[in-house]
C-alpha cells in the first residue's frame, strides 16, 4: 500500500529538514512540503526524526567460526538489525579454501533464502591464493554482484592469508573495480604472544586482549595500506579500534590515498576493563580486535568526526555465553570470537554521539548508512531518501528513554554486551521497501521478505 509519512524531520546526510515522505511502490516518489495523500496511508511522524533505513556492512550471520556456529542465523539476526533500525546488511561470504568462491557464495545464498527479514548483500572472504580463484573476482563482479573482496591478516592456521594473497588479491580487485578489505593485525605476533600465555598458564580471558595489542593492529594496518599504494588500489580497514591504526590511515589519507576506515560501537563505549570481570564474564567481550583501553576511544570518535573512519559496521558475530563462550573456560584462545552488536549499533551512536554532543544528525545518518551504501555499491538504492531510492525507512523516537537488556533484544544471543545501557532514541516503525518490518515497536515482519541487492562495481570517489 502507498504510504505518505507526515510531519516528521527528514534527514539525510546532507540535509535535515521538516518535510513529508511519499511511497509508492516500494520506492521512494517525492519528498517536500505538504504533499497530497492521493488515498495513501498516513503514517505520523510528528515528534520524530526519519532517516534512511541503516546500512550495516559488517555482519556475521550463521558462520562457522571457532569451533562452533554463531547462534543469531539470517532470521533471528536479521530481526535483530531490523529492531534497531538497518534495514540493509551486507554479509561475509567465507570462503572455505580449497573450494571455488562461487561454492561459497551459493552456500550464503542458501543460508539466507527465506529467513531474511532486511535485504542483504555478500561481501566474499578470499582465503588462497590459486590461479583460478583469482580469476573468479571479475566474475563475482560482473556476474554476482559482490564487489567487495575480504582478506584477513590474523587467525594463523585458520583465515589467515599471507602478504602475497593480499597484494594479488588487491591488484585483481582494483583491474575488476571492487574493494578489498581487510582485518588487520599481525597474526603471526598474535600466535607468538597466545604460545607465551599459555605456557605460562595465563588462560583467563583478559589474556585474548593481552595477547593482540594496539601494535598488531597498527602495524598490520600500517602494512596492508603500504601494499594497497604498491597495487594502487583502494583498500578498506574493516574494525578499527585504536590510536595506532587510526594514525596509519590518517597518514595515508593526507597523503592522498583512498582508505577508507570502520570501526564499530563496542570499540567506543567498551573498554579493556570489561575483560576484568568476575565469573568467566570477561568472554563475552572476546573478539577481535580486542576492545581496548579507555584511551583509544578518543582516537576513534575523532576519526569518525574528521572523516578518516567514514563507516560504522556492528561485526555482528554472536555466541551465546552458555555452552559457546564457555568453549573457552579452560583456555582464552579457545573462546569463539565475536559479539552480538548488530542490534543496538545506531541506538549506541545515537546515544553516545548525537545526544552526547560528538556528530550531528547528518553524520550519523553517513556513518549508519550512506557511505557505507556508497562505497559497497547499493547507492542511492539504498543509504538515502530520495526520490528513486528504495523506501527503506527508518522513524526514529528520540524521546524514547531505554535500558538495554538482553531480555528486551531480539537477538537470540543469550547477553548483550551493552547490559544497563541507558539510552535515548529508538527506531519506532522500521519501513523495508515501504512495507513495515517493525510497526509502533511491534516485529510485524516475516521470514523471507528480505531480498539479496547485487552491488555495483566499486567507484567511490
Ligand atoms: O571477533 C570477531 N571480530 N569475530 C568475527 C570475525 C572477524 O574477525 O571479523
Ligand atoms: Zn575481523
Ligand atoms: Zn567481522
Ligand atoms: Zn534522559
């Protein structure tokens, strides 16, 4: 049915205006001043903020990692982001090596098929180095509609690639007009640093974050910048977390080149502290990058305001605490890796950010949705209200007063890392294609709405 949101502040990220929202269609057919109803539905927004639906380019969704398999799939997750207002996602493909991408790209296909409630698209993992699987990307590209390519530079003897996968992978990504990102620390410092824990017995999880500094993490970034300027090709930092790495891509952004720096909510509100606390709880912060000490947060805001992180995924990658996490118990390195964040992502910026004073409303609608839609190919389809573009719309209370609780998520991960948050804002009704996913705060979705978008080729300028 046609919908005519009314009376609410439109906000894009370049505009924050009080205007009404027409749907048709499932797209979007004007934006202005008192526009005629024509029979539509009208959906009140007086009192709240409408915003572009969120984009989060950095998710998890029913992968096995760690010895087991995270415990939010493309239905519950999907509920999860759509609850706190994204309303795209794009996924890791992870490929399993030895086999051909488009194998794994098939098994995500799969995975997601009638359980997405949020449109979703892939991102694909590249894990060797053979000939033919360098010559799938143009294929992905042209073919598929993955136009992102992922290299890790950690997990030794598992995702870990070496230096010379990276530099191929990022010449053949830039001759077929993808991004490579990649996870950087040095995975092989990190494998030395777990062997001295752990042979001096130190197994309790404070020793996962012990065991990856800030210095694994800027030198890894440090490098995959220096090879990306070798290739000429751009390159994204997925998960930034501290001082060190924040600078690598300062330097490299001054001088000209085109990196592009993520970071997600966890790393601006946790802390190394968490790591600390009593009863095994210190595992539920386990993930990689660790979550770091107070400090770095300061780096990480100023990025996300002066530009030299532009995007804010969630790495969604949840395991419960009970029976997942407790994989662990006896050795930190054996803990699955990853948190449930896909929830509360723009509910974390909103509070921290916006009601605190650190971005306005425009950016945070950038760093939720539109840059991520431009640089991962779904621009203005998705990432924007405009005329033409998908109505993926999200109408925002902000005078909502919350408390985060896992009790109250709909992740089906057993903990929230974010326990007793008291935040302002909520996303009220969530729109996918102009048709309601949530409605007044009620999950009126269904299983299988959500549709795979192809991306286009990379050409962020
Ligand atoms: O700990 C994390 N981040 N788990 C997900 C995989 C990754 O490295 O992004
Ligand atoms: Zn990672
Ligand atoms: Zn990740
Ligand atoms: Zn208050």
């Amino acid at each position: 049915m046609n919908k005519l949101i009314k009376n609410g502040i439109v906000v894009t990220a370049s505009d924050v205006q009080r205007a009404d929202v027409a749907i048709e269609n499932g797209v979007v057919t004007a934006v202005g001043q008192n526009l005629p109803d024509n029979g539509a539905e009208i959906v009140d927004a007086d009192g709240c903020y409408v915003f572009p639906g969120g984009v989060d380019p950095h998710t998890h969704l029913d992968m096995p990692f760690g010895g087991t398999v995270t415990i939010d799939d493309f239905e519950s997750g999907t509920i999860g982001f759509a609850a706190g207002g994204t309303t795209t996602i794009v996924d890791f493909c992870m490929h399993e090596k030895g086999k051909s991408l488009q194998h794994s790209l098939d098994i995500w296909h799969e995975k997601a098929r009638g359980k997405a409630v949020i449109d979703y698209g892939f991102h694909m993992m590249v894990g060797d180095l053979r000939d033919e699987i360098l010559d799938e990307i143009p294929k992905l590209v042209e073919e598929q509609g993955v136009s992102s390519f992922k290299v890790f530079m950690a997990y030794k003897n598992n995702l870990q690639a070496e230096d010379k996968t990276l530099f191929r992978v990022l010449q053949r990504a830039k001759a077929a007009k993808a991004l490579v990102q990649v996870h950087a620390e040095n995975g092989d410092v990190i494998d030395a640093l777990v062997e001295d824990a752990l042979a001096s017995g130190n197994v309790e999880p404070v020793y996962h974050a012990l065991t990856r500094p800030p210095e694994a993490e800027g030198e890894a970034t440090a490098r995959a910048i220096e090879l990306a300027r070798l290739a000429g090709a751009p390159i994204y930092i997925v998960h930034v977390t501290c001082r060190e790495a924040v600078e690598a891509i300062s330097r490299a952004r001054r001088r000209g080149q085109p990196v592009f720096g993520e970071t997600c909510e966890q790393y601006l509100v946790c802390d190394h502290t968490d790591y600390e606390r009593p009863g095994f709880e210190g595992a539920k912060y386990v993930m990689s990058p660790p979550i770091r000490e107070k400090s770095h947060q300061e780096a990480l805001w100023n990025g996300l305001f002066n530009g030299d992180l532009m995007v804010l995924g969630s790495d969604q990658c949840s395991f419960n605490f009970k029976g997942q996490k407790e994989l662990g118990k006896e050795d930190f390195s054996k803990i699955p890796n990853g948190g449930p964040t896909g929830e509360e992502r723009m509910g974390i910026l909103y509070e921290y950010g916006v009601v605190q004073g650190r971005i306005g409303l425009s950016k945070f609608v950038d760093l939720t949705s539109t840059t991520a839609a431009k640089l991962f190919g779904l621009f203005p389809k998705k990432g924007t209200i405009a005329v033409g573009s998908d109505a993926d719309i999200v109408i925002w209370d902000p005078n909502v007063e919350r408390t985060i609780s896992a009790a109250t998520q709909y992740l089906k991960c057993d903990y929230s890392l974010f326990e007793g948050f008291k935040v302002h804002g909520k996303a009220r009704d969530v729109l996918l294609r102009g048709e309601y996913v949530f409605q007044n705060n009620e999950f009126v979705g269904a299983p299988g709405t959500g549709e795979y978008v192809p991306q286009k080729p990379f050409e962020y300028k």
